[in-house]
C-alpha cells in the first residue's frame, strides 16, 4: 500500500486565452476551440510576445524566452506538498520525476529538482510521457517496505509549450504548463491510501505521439483520441473488477487532454457530472501533470470515506491507474 501524505501544484502566471490564439492569425477562433476540446484558458512559462512574434517555430530560442526553469516551477510545487505533508525536504530520501519537455538529454530532471531543493539523496526519473504519474505510483508500489525509503517524492514538471509549434492549431490550442508533486510513503501511513495501481504499454504504437529532439510535439489526432477514450475506459473497468465495486459513485480524474474527450468517458462510465473532477478548461492538456494538479487542487474536498479512481494515459503508447481512499 502507498500512502499520500501531501500534494502540490504550480502554474505559471502568462495566460493563454482564446481571444490570445485568435491575435496568431492560425484560422482559429473561441468557437471553434470550445467546440472541439472545450479549453477557455492556459498558462505558459513562454513570453507572450515571443510567441506573437515567432509562434516558437525555433525551439532553441525557447529556452532564452522562458520565464521558469523546470526546476524553478517545482520547487512551490513541492513546497505545498511538503507543507501539507507535515514534513520537512530534509526527511526526503528519494526523488522520481518526469517531464515531456525535459531541459537536458542529462541529467535527469530529477537530479535538476533534487539539486534545486538541495537535497543529497537518489534522484531518478520514470518517464511515461503523461501518463508518468501512474508509472511514478506503480513504480513505488513495486518496492518492498523494507527497501523503500521513509518518503519519496514524486514530480511532474510540465513546461511543454516550450516544444509547442503555436502555429499549428490543432495542437497549439491543447497544451498549457504546470507541475505537480506529491509526497508519498510506503513506510508512514497517512488518510489517504492507494490500494491498487495499473501500468501497461502498446510500444509498437510509439510513433503515434512524439517529440523528436529538438523538434516539436506532434500526435496523429484522430488515432491518439480513440486509444485516449479507449484505454482510459478500459482501465477503469479493470480497476472496478478488481475491487468488485462500483466505480462510478466514486470520484473521477482522468488524463485532461480536453474536455470534449473527458465528457465522452464519462458518459460513457456512467459517471455523474458532481464526481468528475478536472481543471483541463482552465490549464488545457499539462501533460503528465494534469491529473495530478487536479487532485491537488482539490486536496481540501476529499473526506473520510471518499474514493477516488484516477486514470492516465501517454505516449509510448502507455496507460495506468489508482485506486484511490481516504480514510480516518
């Protein structure tokens, strides 16, 4: 069993509007944005005239219009999970990170998280694109007792708009930046418990999303929605089996690559509008800190005796869960 001590999050202040893709000159509009996936607004760590201007058609420049390291958009992140921990970085014996847009080919981003906080501990990243937080879980779930650390600490640092061609609308109009974090322990309990986690990948599948190096993040649109929907359901439907319970009375997040897509699931499920939980129509699609940062965001709601099924899924192609309970 992983128990959940703290969660945090972090969005950077640029914001994308609608009306903000419609000044790109991209044949877009509102309309046509909420129509098809349902997004109102998303943060960037990019200036926002350096997007007017160049609509990041050099990725290299990024890097020199960027308002937030990848680790300078962890470390509040990680502070606001630590807090509501109760625990101090100190007490921090292992780091697991991920990113879709990760600054170095080496170190890992871990290291570059781990060295921001100043800790001297092993720093390691899992990543599975977006959905890294249930490969993170699931990774942890593997270790014994014994042989895990007394707290680890997960982080999925999402500056992805850095590898955003904001000239191609279709994706452009997707994708936000944030970053999330959650201390977890396999050692300490806390009210809020995952009983069973989910991993599995289609590699042959690889090249249906992908950011080459250097190049921009690209996905065959039509293809990657229909494995989304198909594979979300599917693990959610295998989580329920497991456990011989009706899922659909209990809380949902799932991947929030648009709202459209997360509406479909869930109608599909069964699930009721008041237990579907997302921030996808006001952050867009923040890779693997999405869901995440939708629990974090609603650390606060969960109560005793509330449950919670969490399903993610990515490139690679990969996909996973958690069930999740929260207990006295």
């Amino acid at each position: 069993m992983i128990f959940i001590h703290g969660a945090g999050h972090f969005h950077p202040e640029n914001v994308l509007d609608n009306a903000f893709f419609e000044s790109l000159n991209i044949e877009t509009n509102e309309q046509w944005i909420l129509e098809r996936v349902g997004i109102k607004t998303r943060r960037t760590v990019l200036d926002l005239d350096y997007i007017r201007q160049t609509h990041n058609k050099d990725r290299r420049l990024a890097e020199q219009n960027t308002k937030y390291s990848m680790a300078q958009t962890a470390v509040p992140a990680v502070e606001m999970a630590l807090s509501r921990a109760g625990i101090t970085k100190d007490q921090v014996g292992m780091v697991i990170a991920s990113s879709c847009s990760g600054e170095y080919l080496l170190p890992a981003t871990a290291s570059l998280i781990g060295g921001a906080l100043g800790l001297q501990v092993p720093c390691v990243d899992v990543n599975t694109a977006c959905s890294s937080f249930a490969s993170h879980m699931h990774f942890v779930d593997m270790m014994s007792e014994q042989s895990a650390p007394d707290y680890i600490l997960l982080v999925q640092a999402e500056n992805w708009t850095k590898t955003t061609d904001f000239s191609d609308r279709k994706t452009a109009v997707l994708i936000g930046d944030a970053t999330a974090a959650a201390i977890v322990s396999k050692k300490h309990p806390a009210p809020m418990r995952v009983l069973q986690t989910h991993l599995a990948s289609d590699p042959v599948n690889w090249q249906k999303v992908q950011t080459p190096n250097l190049g921009h993040f690209c996905q065959d649109g039509p293809a990657v929605q229909k494995f989304a929907i198909k594979k979300t359901m599917a693990t959610f439907l295998h989580l329920q089996e497991v456990v011989q319970e009706d899922l659909t009375q209990h809380y949902f997040i799932s991947h929030q690559a648009n709202l459209t897509m997360l509406r479909s699931v869930c109608q599909k499920l069964g699930i009721k509008d008041d237990k579907h939980l997302y921030n996808v129509d006001k952050f867009g699609n923040c890779a693997a800190a999405g869901a995440p940062s939708v629990l974090s965001q609603n650390w606060q709601t969960f109560q005793s005796g509330d449950q919670l099924t969490l399903v993610v899924v990515g490139a690679g192609l990969t996909w996973g869960g958690m069930l999740i309970k929260i207990e006295e």
